[in-house]
C-alpha cells in the first residue's frame, strides 16, 4: 500500500470515527431536579451524579435517569364509608348529660 493510500483510508477512518461521535455523543446530562446512575457493565461498580455531564461508553456503561423533585401523592377518589361507625367521646370533650 502506498503512502497516499493510506493517508486517504486513515482520513477516511477520522472522518467517519468523528461524524459517529457527532451524532451519538459518549455523554449522558445529568440535568437539574434528576439523578444519574451511571453502572458499569464489565465490573457492576455503580456511581450517582445530580448535576453535570457524565461519560458514558456504549457497551461498558449503563444509564438510568431519576426525577429528584419533590413529589405528592394525590389519589384520584377518597374512599368515603357508606355506613360510618358511630364515634365514642374522645378525652377532654364535655360530655352530655340528661
């Protein structure tokens, strides 16, 4: 092989290595109000990031994003009984007398 050969083929390989690293970047964003949990596939070895951008290699990492925000439990319907039981005095209420 030729000297200008190979410099085409190793231009040829840098040029397509950084399109592919263009258009799927190795990094994860750990935005704001979300947890990143970075587990690295080779060794199980897990690491949590709240903010900032993370390498991530396809194959050896995996990634998982958590919303961190405070979050409210609001139930759709309030189970209300049909027949409530009849309620006993509680302490320090006055009592009726007849």
């Amino acid at each position: 092989m030729s000297t200008r050969m190979r410099a085409v083929a190793t231009a040829v390989i840098l040029v397509a290595l950084a399109y592919y690293l263009y258009s799927h970047p190795p990094f994860e964003v750990a935005g704001r109000g979300e947890l990143l949990v970075r587990t690295n596939e080779m060794n199980g070895t897990v690491a949590a990031y709240s903010a900032g951008t993370v390498l991530v290699i396809p194959g050896i990492h995996q990634t998982r994003h958590f919303d961190i925000r405070d979050q409210v439990y609001r139930p759709k319907r309030a189970r209300v009984p049909r027949d409530p039981a009849p309620s006993s005095p509680t302490r320090g209420s006055p009592s009726v007398s007849s």
